[in-house]
C-alpha cells in the first residue's frame, strides 16, 4: 500500500516542481528546492518498499516505519490537493476575468506557456507561503523516515513491471477439478426420497469445510446442476455471513421468490411473507457461508420454511461442525469435504498457469510448477491463486523466484497460508495495489457495481487522467 501511495505523488509532485518553474515564481524563497528535495527522498523510499512490505508480515518495526510513511505520504497527498484546488480556482477566475473584471482590484500575472496565471496578489502569496511552510515540515519529518530505513536491513529493489501475454480468449476454470465424487454425492442428496426422514421439510444439508476448500464451489455446481433445476419449483441463494441478520437474509430471500418488499419491515411480516411464498412448493434454498450457533435464532428462521412440499431442501456451507449440529442434522446429511489431492491441485494450477503455452515452455517450467503446486495444500482457490499468478511470469528465473520466496519459511502460520494470495497482491502494480486496497474498507459479500467502483477510485484519485 505504501508503494502505491508514493508511486501515485510522484507525478504530482513533478508537476508542482515544473509549475514553479513554468512559473518563474520567487515569492517564496526556496520552496521548490524543498518540493525537489521531498521528491527526491520519495524515490529513494519507493527503492526499498517492496521488500519492506514483505518484511512487515515478520517484523513489527518494520511496520511501524511503513506507518509512519503511510500518515506523511497522506499529508502530502493533502498539500497537494490543495494547491491544485488554487490553481483550478485561479482557472476559473481567469476564465470569467471579463464579467470580474470591475470586482476585482490588484492583480499580478505570471506568464504561462499559453495562458496568464491571476490571481490577487496577497492572497497568491499567502497560498505559496503556506503551501511551501506544509511542505518543509513534511521535508523535515521525511528525513527522519528515510534515515531510519537503514535499521532495518532493507533491500533495494527495482520493480520491473510485468509483460503481459497476449491471449486470444477467456480462461476456462469452470471445471471443478478432483470433486466428481462430491458433484455426484451432493447432487444424490438433493434429490434422494426423503421417506427415510419420516417425510421432514425440509431436509437440512450442511457442507462442512475449512476456509478455501471449495464449498461455495461445489454449491453453486449443485445449484446450476440441469437435474437440480428440474426438480425445484424455486431456487433461492443467499450469502449469509456474519452476523445472522435474520431480517437481511429475509430480505435477500422474498424477492427471489418474486415477493415486493414492499410494506415489509418486520421480521414477523418477512417471515409470514416466506411462508406463503413457499407453501405447497418444492423449494432449494442455499444459505452460503453459516456461522451462527443461536439454536433459537435459527429455529425461528426456519419455521415459515416447513411449509414447503416434501423433498424441498436447505443446502448450507460452513466451516464450523457444530453450527450443522444446533439444525438437528443427520451425521448422514453432513457432508464433510476433504482436501483436494497434489495432482488435482497441480490440474487447476496447470490450466491457469499453462495458458496458451506450448509444449517446450511447458516441459521447462514442469517441474517447477509442481513444486508451487504442492504448496496449495489441497485448497482449490490457493491453487487458482497461484496458477494465475504463475500465467503471467515468463521465463524459468521468474517461476524460481517464486518457489524460493521467503514467504513459504514464514513461521507464522497464517501467513504462510495466506501466501498465495500476498504474493499475487504483491506482484500487482503500485496503482493496482491500492485500487484493489481500497476495496478493503467495504463490508465483507458487498456487492460492488463497476461503475460505481471506478468513479470512486476516481474521486481518490487513484486513476491517473488519461
């Protein structure tokens, strides 16, 4: 994140410097000396962030320091912002300078390449004057920052950007490689005769898993299964999450069922609006992502659910055994899903990774590859993690650097866990990293709308003008 911040001031800054200059101002003496100097300790920063991004995950000081450049590149990220506020403003005024003209008294004009820069002169140097104050202050406590990198070992580091492969069509990773048996066995379960269950509706099935393992996966395989589909009068899907907000599940549920929310706003009312919705029918909910264990919350969400016909079905995925055993489910009714094997990893590594290359790149890169593959622990998304990270590294140094990482001697679990997905965040561009960063400060299963996303960024000021 601190990479991004600063890559995304440079320009900024260059500009300012080019301004001054463009400019001839000398109202503020010194000022762009210290724009150049504050420029100059950025990019001697940025040299060491990569390796210090890293080098967080294990060390708590090195964290701090990355703080600290994070709350000073922010700073300077709001002295810019505000001289670029005055010099849209001075745009302005010059532009409606004709219809101001009687309004306004002294003025002092500096020459630009194709235009007159106005603005009133005291107020001209009291915003240079205060911008080159902030600026010196700034100067001065990003001296200390950059004194201190030298405590910690920091490497320096060039980043290359990476060579994109060109491609002529869309990867397919629909294939839900190693999990045949549990497609089969799941989809046998939601449509089995449920006489043997003494006709209950409906009949609860838990996936149990843990985090990464493929149970949303093999969900929505049985969800969209041409067999399922036939056999339901309604399909509903619901990502629940934390916390069990019974009144938002509701919500999400009755405009599936073609239900006007309309009037509805309590739970009592969402509820009974269920019921009726689903009396009589053989319906196929899935609750994604479970984890309550309030036996009393849920046997008051499911009640309105016993109206449905016989055979209708509540498929659930959770990480937790016990939130399968407050349902009252059958140890038949559980499914619990195992890792993945090394081979049906190293099968969705190799598709995404192997893209389009022929079969001499292939045969390099084999061995290697393996050896990543081995490292996704039998989860399928760390798999399709790295394998999309490994499409893009083109030679055989590339693909050594990765297996080599420090990340995979990490002693903390959790991260060595999480590592496939550092080392994708790690390899993306500096704009890139905190565009996607930014998504961060959303509430978990939040919807986004690209369009939305793109003008926020934009707001930011993430996106560069062009």
């Amino acid at each position: 994140m601190a990479d991004a911040l600063i890559s995304v001031l440079l320009d900024p800054l260059i500009s300012i410097t080019t301004e001054f200059l463009i400019q001839q101002v000398k109202l503020v003496k010194g000022v762009k000396e210290e724009v150049s100097s504050l420029k100059s300790k950025l990019v001697a920063i940025k040299d060491v962030l990569e390796g210090a991004e890293k080098k967080q995950l294990e060390d708590p000081r090195v964290r701090r320091w990355l703080d600290q450049l994070r709350d000073v590149s922010y700073d300077i990220d709001n002295v810019l912002d505000k001289w670029n506020t005055e010099i849209l403003t001075s745009e302005i005024q010059k532009q409606n300078a004709p219809a101001l003209a009687s309004a306004l008294k002294k003025k002092v004009c500096f020459p630009l390449p194709s235009s007159c820069f106005c603005l009133s002169q005291p107020k001209k140097v009291g915003i240079l004057h205060e911008v080159a104050r902030k600026i010196k202050k700034l100067n001065e406590t990003l001296e200390r920052i950059a004194q201190e990198k030298s405590n910690y070992s920091l490497e320096t580091t060039k980043v290359v950007p990476n060579k994109r492969r060109e491609t002529t069509s869309l990867v397919d990773v629909s294939e839900v490689y190693g999990r045949d048996t549990d497609k089969d066995d799941l989809i046998s379960k939601l449509l089995c005769d449920t006489s043997g269950h003494g006709g209950k509706v409906p009949v609860i099935i838990p996936i149990v898993g843990m985090g990464r393992i493929g149970k949303t996966t093999l969900a929505q395989f049985a969800f969209n299964d041409e067999k399922v589909l036939a056999n339901f009068d309604e399909r509903v899907w619901v990502c629940v999450s934390e916390p069990f907000d019974e009144i938002g599940i509701a919500k999400a549920i009755l405009p599936a069922l073609k239900v006007d929310l309309k009037d509805l706003h309590t739970l009592q009312a969402l509820l009974l609006s269920i019921r009726k919705s689903v009396e009589g029918k053989k319906f196929l909910l899935v609750l994604d992502d479970v984890w309550t264990e309030d036996r009393e919350v849920w046997e008051r969400f499911i009640q309105p659910f016993r109206s449905g016909a016989v055979g209708s079905r509540i498929l659930i995925t959770t990480r937790k055994l016990t939130v399968a055993t407050i349902m009252d489910v059958p140890k038949s009714m559980i499914y619990n899903l195992q890792l993945l094997s090394e081979e049906h990893c190293w099968s969705i590594f190799s598709q995404l990774a192997f893209f389009e290359r022929n079969g001499e790149e292939r045969q390099q890169l084999e061995e290697i590859g393996r050896k990543i593959a081995n490292k996704c622990k039998g989860l399928s998304l760390q798999a399709k993690t790295l394998g999309g990270l490994m499409r893009f590294k083109e030679t055989k140094r590339d693909w050594k650097d990765v297996l080599s990482d420090k990340i995979w001697e990490s002693h903390d679990e959790k991260i060595k866990h999480f590592a496939p997905f550092l080392l994708s965040y790690y390899d993306l561009p500096p704009l890139e990293k905190r565009c996607f960063s930014y998504c961060s400060v959303f509430p978990k299963d939040y919807e986004f709308r690209r369009d939305e996303l793109i003008e926020m960024w934009m707001s930011q000021g993430y996106l560069s003008s062009d």
